[in-house]
C-alpha cells in the first residue's frame, strides 16, 4: 500500500509539473507498476490490459473521428454560420456554443466534440474580437454535461459500465444506452440555463481578443504560394472554380514559368507546375494542400 501510494504521489506531482510529457509520464507508470509487481501486485498482462480497454479504444476512435471531420472542411462552413448567427452579440456566441456542445455530447464522446470544435470557437473569438475564455470554458462544461446524455457520451460512463458488469453479479449486464438520459436531459437544461445567464458574468475573460492591423482589413492569417502537383485535381479546372467549394481563399496570381498573371484569372485554367499565390487562413490551407496536391513552397508569409 505504501509503495502504491508513493507511486500515485509521484504520478501526480508529475502530471502538474509537467517535467516531461504527460503521455510519457503515463506510460512510465505502466512500467514502474509492472517492474514493482510484487509490491504492487500488478502483472504484465494487467499492466497492458488497459490498451485493449473498450473506453481506450472508443478515444481512439473519436480522434480518428474529428481528423476526418476537420479534414472535410466543415470547420470552416461551421465557423462561417457561427459568424452569421452571433455576430457581436456575446450571448448569442455563448448559445451557439453551448447548443453546438451540449447535445451532440451524448451521442459523440465529448472529447471528440470538443476537439471539433475548438477550432471553429476559435475562429469565432478571432474574427469577433471575443476572448477565446469566454467561449472555451462553457464549450468544456456543456459538452460534459451532454456526456451524461448517454452510456458513449463520456469515457467514464463506458467505464462505469465495464465495471459494473464486473462487480455486480453473475445477472449485471452493461448499462443500457438511454439508463440515464431523464437525469442527463435535466442536469444539461439546468446547466445550459445556468451558463447563459449567471455563468456569462462568471466566465473569466483570461486571454485578450486577438487583434492585429490585418483583421481591420478582413485578411485571413496567411498568404502563402502552392504549386500544383501533376496527379492534382485542379490540373485543367478553372481558378473560378474554387470559390464554389465554399472555401476562404482567393487566388491573386499564378506564376507559370516566366510568365505572371494577375488579371481575369477567374477564366484561367490551372496548370501542372502553376504557382498560386493564395490567401487563407491556415485550416482552409491545410484542407487544399492535402485533398487537391498542392505543395507548399517554404516563402511562407504570415498577414
């Protein structure tokens, strides 16, 4: 008992410090408890059992999950809606964030939900000149208040499951998906209401609303020149044609050879070897160069 609680002591001064990574950290404890198995009473095949745990694997999942959601461009059409439907207006921000957390946090892990929409909350903050606090925080809470939706909703709850089925009896059976959505649907009403109105005043405004000379301007972060590969899709497609993909990003110029062209390039057919010079923001970039070939060139130019 000693030895265990000399272990977690050191876990924990470790995981706040920070010393090294905390995935490190992590699975050095696997180690120590597995090396400090006649003390700790944990062998190898208990030590590793945890990564073939239903709950690891569902985290894993869920990062698979919003990689292919952010890969699809819903990021940026999100954060467009968002813009268009707060605004300015600080409590319509706050309730498009908890609405977008909050329930699909019992049908998706909430950690997936989270990691979806960090980037689109902070999109939102930027371009409205809001603290990213201000949102992150109620985005955090009402995304784990819609866990307690359903059984997937949160890790813990899978694991709340997986042990009851252990400890309950030859009879227990894992929760049902719905056990607790009547007490979940209340908890989540209750902390939503509480978010728009006394948590609004509470939410600490810690970062300060990211501004430079570039946002008066509605430029986006980057401009940025990409040559176009010979197995891209663009090759023979217009340059017209990419603002009806609902993408943030202009192209101002194509180098071809010795050749630049700056004018009426909407008619322009894209080239093997055309060098765009592009403007868009690091997400919308991203998206580009991965599903349509492009190589980024290393003259990379932040607005």
């Amino acid at each position: 008992m000693v030895v265990v609680l000399a272990i977690i002591a050191i876990v924990f001064v470790l995981f706040v410090t920070q010393p090294v990574p905390i995935d490190a950290t992590a699975v050095g404890l696997v180690v120590v408890l597995i090396l400090l198995g006649e003390w700790t009473g944990v062998s190898p095949e208990q030590g590793v059992s945890g990564f073939s745990n239903p709950a690891t694997l569902t985290v894993l999942a869920m990062f698979v999950l919003s990689e292919g959601v952010r890969r699809t461009g819903v990021i940026q059409i999100l954060t467009r809606k968002l813009i268009a439907f707060a605004g300015d207006n600080e409590f319509r921000q706050l309730l498009a964030t908890v609405t977008l957390s909050g329930p699909p946090g019992g049908v998706v892990s909430n950690v997936s939900v989270v990691a979806v929409l960090i980037p689109a909350i902070m999109n939102l903050a930027r371009q409205t000149k809001t603290s990213p606090s201000k949102l992150l925080i109620p985005l955090s809470f009402a995304s784990m208040l819609g866990g307690m939706l359903t059984v997937v909703g949160t890790i813990t709850n899978l694991l709340a499951s997986e042990v009851w089925v252990q400890v309950g009896g030859p009879d227990a059976q894992p929760f049902a998906l719905l056990e607790f959505t009547h007490l979940g649907a209340i908890v989540l009403l209750v902390g939503v209401v509480y978010l728009l109105t006394v948590g609004q005043y509470l939410t600490p405004a810690r970062i300060e609303p990211a501004e430079s000379p570039t946002d008066a301007f509605g430029m986006t972060d980057y401009l940025t020149d990409v040559v176009v590969m010979e197995d891209s899709p663009l090759v023979g497609s217009r340059v017209g044609e990419l603002s009806e993909r609902d993408l943030d990003l202009d192209v101002f110029q194509i180098i071809r050879g010795n050749r630049t062209l700056a004018r009426g390039l909407g008619s322009e057919r894209i080239q093997v070897g055309d060098v765009l010079s592009v403007r868009a923001d690091q997400e919308t970039l991203q998206e580009v160069i991965e599903q349509d070939h492009l190589q980024l060139l290393p003259e990379v130019m932040e607005a």
